[in-house]
C-alpha cells in the first residue's frame, strides 16, 4: 500500500472550473465531459457510499461502464492530466475529504464473469467479481487453492491489485495470465513474471488496470475445500471486527511480526480520533463508530504509526490505499 499524495486538483479539469453540484443529470455530465457512454455516469459522488470505511469524500466523476467498449472509450475521452482510479469494492481505500478530483471507475456488474473448467482446474474470472463467489464456486467444482480468498471483502480487480491474501494464501500465486487495459484503451495479456509481486504489493505497469484473469487451481482430492472455507469464515469471526465499517488490516505485518502486536503492546487499542476508533478485537483495525470523517481515519493512522514507531523504532507501512485532497486544499 502506498499513502498517495500525488493526485492534486487542478484548477481547471476539461478546460472547466471545479464547482460541485450534485443534481447534475448524466446527460450534462456526458456534455460537460464531451462523451457520450451507455454506462452510469456520476458528477460529484459521495465515495462514502463506495467504500467499506462509510467515510470520505467525492469522486468528481463516478463512471460504471457497462462493457468494454464503453470503458475505453471512457478512459480514451478522460482529459490526459486527469487522474483516474479503478475502483472495487472499496474495501482497502480511504479518500480523502477534499475528495477525488479525477475520474472514479467502477468495475462492477459488466465486468463479472466467473467460467470453472474442472477438468483443467481453470478459472476465468473478470475484474468485478468479489473474491468470495470465486472461493466458493471453485469449492463447489471439486478445486481447492482459493479458499483463501472466501473472507476477502473486495473484487478480483482489487485482489489482484493488492496481492490479497490470508491464511498463508495469495493472490498472485494462482494467477496464470491477467488481461489488462491501459488509459488509451488498448488491451494486454500479461503473465506473472511481467510484475514485482510482494506481500501485499504488486508493481505494475502505470496506468493500466486490470480487467479480468485466469486462476490455475488444484484438484481438491480430498474433497476439504468447502469445509476449509467454513473454517476460515469462523476464525476470521472470532478474531476480527464483523460488520463494522473499516478496511481490514491498517497496516501491512513488518518483517517477523504483526502490526496487531505492535499497536496492541503500544497500549493504543480502543484509542478514538472523532469516531474513528482502534478496534478492542484487533488491533490492526480501525472502525468507524459512526460518522468519523477520513480525516479521523488518517489523523488516528498517524498516531497509531507514530506512537508504535516511538515505542518500537518499527515504521509500520500502510496497507490501505488513501487517495485524494486534503479538506482544505485550494480547489
Ligand atoms: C473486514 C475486512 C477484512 C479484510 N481482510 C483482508 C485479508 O484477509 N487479506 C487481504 O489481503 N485484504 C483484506 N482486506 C482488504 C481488502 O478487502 C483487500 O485489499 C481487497 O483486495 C481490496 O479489493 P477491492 O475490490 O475492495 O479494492 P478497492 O478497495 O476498491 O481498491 C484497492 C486498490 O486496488 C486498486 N484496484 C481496484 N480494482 C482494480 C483493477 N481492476 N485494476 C487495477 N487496480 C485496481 C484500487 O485503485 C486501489 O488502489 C479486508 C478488508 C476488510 C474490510
């Protein structure tokens, strides 16, 4: 995960002044950006409701393209110095409350094919898929090897992304060849040995997401897969805040030890910034208790990273994706 300070806003996007205005309808959206999509096209979108933090604020532009087409033909009509960001299911990213001033594209429902070919132990997966339904289909057809990917709240696109994994699983482990598109909508096959693949970390080409891939998995000889995934659901219950809004693990487990152990021994669990809070259950997580602004989030990852470094001389690494302007950025 990196802290991305990079995006800026420009005073000027599309040779347009910046004003927020949400009763936009998407046809003056499509006029404002001079294009002309089938998908959901969105001006000024709240990222709260794009996100597993409940936080965080606005996408100056919210596009779900509704196939391939129109997605390169969006990104091949987004304006070059116009940042852009894949999205999935948000469940890693935090965006700043000043907001996105780019282009927010969500890989959803078009992008959702899932085909199992058992006999190979094959598995095509498009980028929107959620890593759940590919952990249990794939049980289902007698495959095991993904089982890891039953407790991960994202997509595909996101896994892949991230290298996610948990429980000694990863994604990029499985991953024989993905298919790619970059920002002038031309399509790439790629295999593993083209990326820097890490814990947590994938280094890949800039500007270019991905759009689908293929799994190679492994007969389940014993017929335990779908039994595993049981298993793994109800340890991450019993150790993890269910069904509170945060983005998983904060940070990324240093070299031979946990960010949890370290947050936890700093004595900061159950700290709060506004209602940003350091989970009592692990301490690796932060909820939302409620309304917490991504100000607090990131006001409390600070504390937490600066207290653990000032205890420990460890300098833990964002896992999570934050995006965006400070609030009070000039726009
Ligand atoms: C309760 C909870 C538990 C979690 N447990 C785990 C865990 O056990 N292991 C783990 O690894 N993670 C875990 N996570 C974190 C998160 O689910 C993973 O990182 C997941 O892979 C993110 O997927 P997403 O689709 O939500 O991506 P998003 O959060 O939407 O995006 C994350 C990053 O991926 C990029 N991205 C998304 N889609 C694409 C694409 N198609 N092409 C290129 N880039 C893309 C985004 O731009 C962003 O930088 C957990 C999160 C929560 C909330």
């Amino acid at each position: 995960m990196q802290v991305d300070n990079d995006f800026q806003i420009p005073k000027t996007l599309c040779g347009q002044t910046y004003q927020l205005n949400r009763d936009m309808s998407q046809q003056d959206v499509m006029n404002r950006m001079d294009i002309k999509v089938s998908g959901l096209l969105k001006f000024d979108e709240p990222m709260s409701q794009h996100t597993s933090w409940r936080a965080g604020g606005k996408a100056k532009y919210y596009f779900e393209p509704a196939g391939m087409d129109d997605l390169c033909r969006y990104l091949r009509a987004v304006e070059p110095d116009e940042p852009v960001l894949m999205l999935g299911l948000g469940s890693n990213l935090l965006v700043r409350d000043g907001g996105f001033a780019g282009s927010v594209i969500a890989l959803g429902k078009s992008f959702s094919k899932l085909e199992i070919d058992e006999l190979k132990g094959q598995v095509y997966v498009e980028a929107g898929v959620p890593c759940a339904k590919v952990a249990r289909a794939s049980a289902r057809k007698g495959l095991c090897n993904a089982e890891f990917l039953a407790g991960i709240p994202g997509t595909m696109g996101g896994a892949l992304a991230m290298n996610a994994g948990a429980f000694g699983g990863e994604t990029w482990n499985i991953v024989r060849s993905v298919t790619t598109v970059d920002r002038s909508g031309q399509i790439h096959k790629r295999v593993p040995q083209e990326y820097t693949i890490a814990y947590r970390h994938v280094q890949m080409p800039a500007e270019e997401w991905f759009i689908s891939a293929e799994l190679q998995l492994q007969k389940d000889k014993e017929g335990k897969s779908e039994q595993s995934i049981k298993q793994l659901l109800e340890k991450r219950a019993s150790t993890q805040p269910m069904g509170l809004p945060s983005c998983g693990s904060v940070f990324r487990n240093p070299p031979g030890d946990h960010a949890a152990r370290l947050i936890e021994a700093s004595g900061i669990k159950g700290k709060q910034i506004g209602n940003a809070c350091i989970s009592e259950k692990h301490a690796n997580f932060i909820i939302n208790k409620g309304d917490a602004t991504a100000t607090d989030i990131e006001t409390l990852i600070k504390f937490a990273r600066e207290t653990v470094r000032e205890k420990f001389s460890i300098d833990l690494q964002p896992e999570v994706r934050i995006v965006g302007n400070e609030i009070n950025s000039n726009q």
